[in-house]
DNA sequence: CTTGCAACACTTTTT
DNA sequence: GTGTTGCAAG
C-alpha cells in the first residue's frame, strides 16, 4: 500500500477509537459508552474502507435504527468525505429491507405496488380479522393481538412455527395471526415487522439472491447494536462471511448499558451471542466520554455498577470534575416544577439557551404540570412525542384515498375512507361487505361490487355504496394524468374530506384543513431519489415515505427553547443541563418494571442513560406526594438515587426544618394527613386560598401561636411567607 | 348515522 | 384527572 494521507482520518481519535477504525477486516464488537463518539468512530470507519482499504462505497452496508441516526451518518460521512459515496446503503433496518423487497417483489411473493400497513393500520386490520372470526374483542384484546402477532413475527415465527401445545388460547391466537395474515395478502399490504421477517426469509430461502448480497456486500455496520432484534441479527448474520471469508464483515457498535428497549423485542444478549458466533471477534471498548463532567459520569458509573450481567465498562473523562449532581426533594409536582423552572429560569437569566436545558421524565404523563407552568410563565418549550405529521388522521384519510385509488382491493384503505366523510354508508352495509368479502374470499372492493350486482342491499345502500365506488373510479380517471400533488389536492377536495373538516368548527378542525393543504405542500416537495436501479412509481414512493417516516413530532418552526422529553426519546442527545425529575419508586423504577429483577435492571440503564445526557449540570427531583391519575400517593425517593455513591449527590432541600418532617412522613407513608401534627392547621402541600394572591400550595411553617408562618407558593404571585393571623388562608 | 353517557385504563417507541 | 372507546338511544 502507498502512504497516503489518512490525518484527517485519524486526527482527533484517541486510541480505541484509532483501534477500532484501522483494525484489519474481520468481525469486530465496539462497546461504545455513552459520549464516547460512537458514530464518530463508525463513519471514520467507512472512510477508512474506502480510502485506505480500497473498498468500493458499493459494497458497504451501514444500519441504523432511525432515520434520524441514518441521516446523521450519511451527512458525516459526506462531510468527511467532501461528496457522497454513491452506491453505499446507508439506513435504518426497515428501510434497507423495503428496498430489498422492492427490487425482488416476486421472489418475496409480494405484488409489485405492495404497501406498508403502520401501527394503526395493523391495529384496525387485526380488529377487521376480529369481527370476521366473530370473536369478542372483550375477550380478544385487539391491542394485545397485535402484540402477540409482533411479537412472533420479531422472533422469526410465521403461525405454523408457533407450538401452542394444547393450550386452547394460543391456539386462537395463531388462528388469528393466520387469518391476519391472509388478509394481508389479499390486500398487498405488509406491516413493519413483516419488512423484516419477509427481507430475512427472502435471503434465506432464496440461494441467488443470497450469494448475490454476500458478494456485494464486504461490510456491515451496524448502529446501537445492543436493540437489534432477533430477526434483524438473524439477518445479518446471514450476510456475514463465513469461515472462508464469504460474505461481510460485521462491524456492531453497542452499549449494553443503554439497552431500554427490551420491551419492544431487543435482544442485548445479541451481544454476547456475536461473540460467540465470531469467536474471532475484536472487541474495543470506548470508554473515554467527551460529554459530561467528572462528577456526572462517577455517578453513572456508580448507579449502574448496581447492574448484573454487563460487559463491564468504565466511563471516564480528562476533563473537569464540575459541580457536584443536585438533589431536591420537593414536596409536590408542583413544587418540583416551580424548583425546576426557578432553575431555569435563572440559567436563562444568565445568558444560556433555553435549547440547552432538558426536563426529562419516566412517563408523558409528567410532562402536565410542566407544560402548565412554562406557559403560565410565557417560557418558550417544546414538548418531545406526540403525533407526528404523517399519523394525524386527516392526514390519514387523505394518504388512504390514494392507496384505494391506486389500489381498490386495499381493504385497510377501503374500510378506512369508505365512511369518511359520512356518506350513508354504515355499519350493517358494511357487515353486509365483510360477510361477503370473507365468505368469498375477495377483497371488500369486490365484495361491494358483488352485492351491487346481485341486489343485495337495500335501495339506499346500494345508492350510497355504488356512489362510493363510483367516486374512487372517477377519481382514478381524473388524477391519471396528474402529477403526485395535484392528485393529492385533486382527491382531498373530490373526496370532500377538505370540506368535511372546513365545516367543523374549533382550533382543531382548522388545523386540520391546514394540514391537509400541507400534505399538497409536501407532496409537492417529495423528490424520490432513486438510488442504483430502484424504481418506484411516485405515489408508491410517497407512501412508502409517509409510512417509513413519519415526519416531526411537533415541528414548530425552530425556536429556542425547554426541551421536555421522556428519558426514552433522549437517548443519543445531550444538553448542559438536565433535569430528571420523578426520581419516585413506582414512577422511576415504574411499578410494572418493579417485579422482575430484568426489568429492573432496564430501568436501571434508562436511569443511566439520564444521567449520561448532562454536560454540565445534573440536578433530580423528587416529590414526597405527587397526585397522579386522581389519586394521591406518597412515594419513596426512587431506589436509583441511593444507588449513586453519595459523595457526588448534593442535597437541596426547601427547609431543613421541613425536610424532617417530610422525611417522618415518607416513612410513614400510609398515615393520614392529620397525622403531619402541626400548629398551622395547614398540612405541606395542601392547596389554599387567599383573598389577593389566588391559589396556592403550602410549602412550608414555621412557629406556633400567634407567630405562626407558612410559607405558600401562590399559581401567580410565586412564594411568599404569610403570618397565619392575618392572612386569612382558606384550605381547597 | 349521530349524539350522549358510562366504563375503562393509565409506561416506555421506532419503523 | 383525562382522554378514549363502547354501547344505547335519538
């Protein structure tokens, strides 16, 4: 090999790093910390391929979870490399298979313009499946079928590979996920797990087309590797060299610290079984963080020191100890909030970003107070989550026009628009379609024109039904010709959605007739770009889009402000100041994850993985009484502040004098109210009256008799001390 | 087919 | 406490 200049390379890496993207081809295991420059390393990789191993951007492959993650590589990589690397895939799981899929439709038996069933739309397919089994959903929770078909299907198994013994319920549930199945086939549509299983069968089965990726593809790299599923570790074990060097070379970066997504099938053992699979392997451990403060990563690595089964890693940082991680422990969630955006407050007042604060919470349903408070308070926030563009349901009934258009026998689609808006077609015409449909195993397009043809229906659903079928033909004629947004525009007014949600009234029916006319807007501004031989009709592709990325969650025009998130969705970002708050066992560890020591365990990592998106500043809370759902409870401060070593933790407490109370109350977190024993009547945290501040929750008291004082946190006139003789406060 | 009321449930989320 | 869903009456 010539010398050649690799210093912008390897300039800026620090040892691991260096090993992991110089090391020879050959499976290799990053454990990658948290801010350890994972992605870093996985784009100097490929840039290393490429330049200095010579290998083709054609026969690299990098996965990714997320669109987000994929993007990001992509542009790093294009910056690294100046311009693009043609040829290279670069993107998440479900969205290299769509395009495998795509290319080999026959081969995956699947018709040419198939789609892509989303969550809601698996949901409301599986309830469909329900009614024509004539089973009870009482009895046969939709939510947990679905479930269960996921389930199986991320595991590999298809209805005849389930063993249900003789267990009667399972054996119904396979029944089910059968029918599901066919009714899938009849409409061409397939679900997001179906992407996958369907990719993994397609280069297992098929010998060819196997060869065919193992010879073009020389590396894999794969992105947060410790969230693979079985199926997608199936598949890229099935890429992977064998032992003459066939195939590619895998190059997995994880953290079995950050694995929080067991739940939803994730398999961190994945991690163990690659090194067993590749006994083999190189394993590189980035331990060295460029993110946080000394004093934040020592609390991280203390708090998940308490996990058993980890690959074992250290974070630590050449940089400063800074300050020491604050607690408060607050006597309410709204005191929690009130501490919290004091803080903030003063952060801001200082001259910082808002963007650089982050409030994080175990469960959406904290993020309440928060919200009512930053905007009592005119503090700019954003609020992370939610619906996302392409899952709004105006939204959805306009993309379902066009699959119907584009489609007749897409059932899902059918059942969707078919009422909407109403036009007199209702349930028992529609029974009357889905008897039919099912009886003759046709789709419900069929099955309506059927009962048209027969005289089935009485004269005015047959009125109604015909109109509908006719409207979808005309409207096929019409946007024929058209290019993808005016078709879209044509049909959401033909349609008589748009009209639809004009005539209503409220914020909400206009924002949805807005967004109707920005689904024109984005229709317009979708650019399919075909990478080495795809083909896609454009308004396949625009679906596909819609169905493969959602789009924003709340995508307000960039603004600087709070970011409020679960400790889910910060996974992979930082911010100099965090706030976790909810540090209450029951809420964080949640109840349901407190039974078994795995879930735990999980909470634990998502404890760490919190803790590890500070930079600067850490602070947690905790509330003595939280209400939640109507209820009051009295939690413990959660086990996971115990379990970070002491020495990190500085403690702020509202009043000393009232932190002992608060602590006798804690324990005693069964006694009554009453049992707060004080002089002032008023018991810390109860809501109050007076006569010029508004409403208020007693933070504090202090002396007896006449001397008596409370401190109150009024909604609008903020905290304030009142003498009890003249204040006059009425208990709410 | 729409409206109203009662029952219900209530982690975490990407594709 | 809130939002969604199912069922029955209008």
């Amino acid at each position: 090999m010539s010398r050649m200049d690799v210093s912008h390379i390897l300039d800026g890496l620090n040892n691991a790093q260096r090993e992991a993207v110089t090391a020879a081809p050959g499976p290799m295991l990053v454990l990658a910390g948290a801010g350890s420059g994972k992605t870093r390393v996985l784009v100097h990789r490929m840039a290393w391929m490429i330049e200095v191993e010579g290998v083709s951007p054609f026969s690299l492959m990098a996965v990714t979870f997320t669109n987000k993650a994929s993007k990001e590589m992509r542009g790093r990589v294009e910056q690294l490399q100046g311009s693009s690397p043609h040829g290279m895939w670069v993107g998440t799981f479900h969205g290299i298979a769509h395009r495998l899929l795509r290319a080999h439709w026959k081969e995956a038996d699947l018709p040419q313009q198939f789609q892509i069933l989303d969550s809601d739309d698996q949901y409301r397919m599986i309830r469909r499946v329900l009614k024509g089994l004539e089973l009870d959903e009482a009895r046969w929770v939709p939510r947990q079928i679905q479930g269960f078909i996921n389930a199986r299907k991320d595991e590999g198994q298809r209805p005849q590979h389930v063993d249900a013994g003789s267990d009667p319920i399972r054996q119904q549930l396979v029944s089910i996920y059968a029918a599901y199945e066919a009714a899938c086939k009849r409409a061409g549509v397939i679900d997001f797990a179906e992407l996958l299983l369907r990719s993994l069968e397609l280069v297992r089965d098929n010998d060819e087309l196997r060869n065919h990726y193992r010879n073009r593809f020389q590396h894999i790299l794969v992105d947060e590797f410790q969230d693979t599923n079985t199926i997608q570790y199936a598949w890229i074990r099935l890429l992977s060299a064998d032992k003459h060097g066939r195939g590619a070379q895998l190059f997995v970066v994880g953290d079995d610290d950050q694995a929080i997504y067991g739940w939803r099938g994730a398999k961190v053992e994945n991690i163990l079984t690659f090194q067993h699979d590749f006994p083999n392997s190189l394993v590189v451990r980035l331990e060295q963080n460029y993110r946080s403060t000394g004093n934040i990563l020592n609390a991280a690595n203390g708090l998940i020191a308490h996990n058993e089964d980890r690959m074992g890693k250290s974070l630590w940082t050449d940089g400063v100890d800074g300050n020491l991680i604050q607690l408060y422990a607050a006597f309410n969630e709204h005191d929690e909030a009130r501490y919290i955006i004091d803080r903030i407050t003063e952060h801001v007042s200082n001259g910082n970003p808002r963007a650089d604060i982050a409030i994080l919470y175990r469960s959406n349903v904290q993020s309440r107070v928060f919200e009512e408070k930053l905007m009592q308070q005119g503090i700019p926030y954003r609020v992370y989550g939610g619906l996302r563009f392409f899952e709004r349901a105006e939204i959805r009934d306009a993309l379902n026009y066009l699959r119907l258009v584009n489609n007749r026998n897409d059932d899902p689609s059918f059942e969707r628009v078919v009422n909407q808006p109403t036009r007199g077609i209702g349930n028992k015409t529609l029974d009357a379609v889905r008897n039919t449909a099912r009886l003759a195993d046709i789709s419900m397009w069929q099955a309506s024109l059927q009962l048209i043809e027969n005289g089935d229906l009485t004269a005015r659903a047959q009125n109604a039904l015909e109109g509908f079928l006719k409207l979808i033909i005309q409207l096929n004629e019409d946007t024929k010709p058209l290019e993808l947004f005016e078709q879209t525009e044509h049909i959401i007014h033909a349609s008589g959605l748009i009209d639809h949600y004009a005539k209503e009234k409220g914020e909400k029916a206009e924002a949805r007739v807005e967004n109707l006319q920005e689904l024109v807007s984005a229709a317009k501004g979708f650019e399919f770009e075909p990478e080495d031989g795809e083909e896609m009709e454009p308004l396949t592709a625009f679906l596909t889009h819609a169905a493969l990325e959602a789009g924003e969650g709340q995508a307000d025009a960039w603004e600087d402000c709070i970011q409020l998130m679960t400790l889910h969705s910060a996974k992979g970002l930082e911010f100099p100041l965090v706030f976790m708050c909810g540090m209450e066992e029951g809420l964080f560890p949640h109840q349901r994850s407190a039974e078994e020591e795995g879930r735990l365990q999980e909470e634990r990592r998502l404890c760490y993985v919190g803790i590890t998106r500070a930079r600067e500043q850490l602070v947690l809370s905790y509330a003595e009484h939280r209400r939640l759902y109507g209820k009051e409870i009295y939690p413990m401060p959660s086990s996971f502040i115990s379990q970070i070593p002491a020495q990190y933790i500085d403690e702020i407490r509202p009043k000393a004098q009232a932190s002992s109370y608060s602590n006798n109350y804690r324990t005693a977190s069964n006694v009554t109210k009453s049992a707060l024993g004080n002089e002032t009547g008023f018991s810390l945290g109860q809501r109050v009256l007076h006569q010029k501040f508004g409403e208020g929750i007693v933070l504090n008291y202090e002396g007896q008799g006449k001397s008596a004082r409370v401190e109150v946190n009024f909604d609008q006139a903020g905290s304030k001390w009142l003498v009890l003789n003249y204040a006059n406060l009425q208990p709410i």
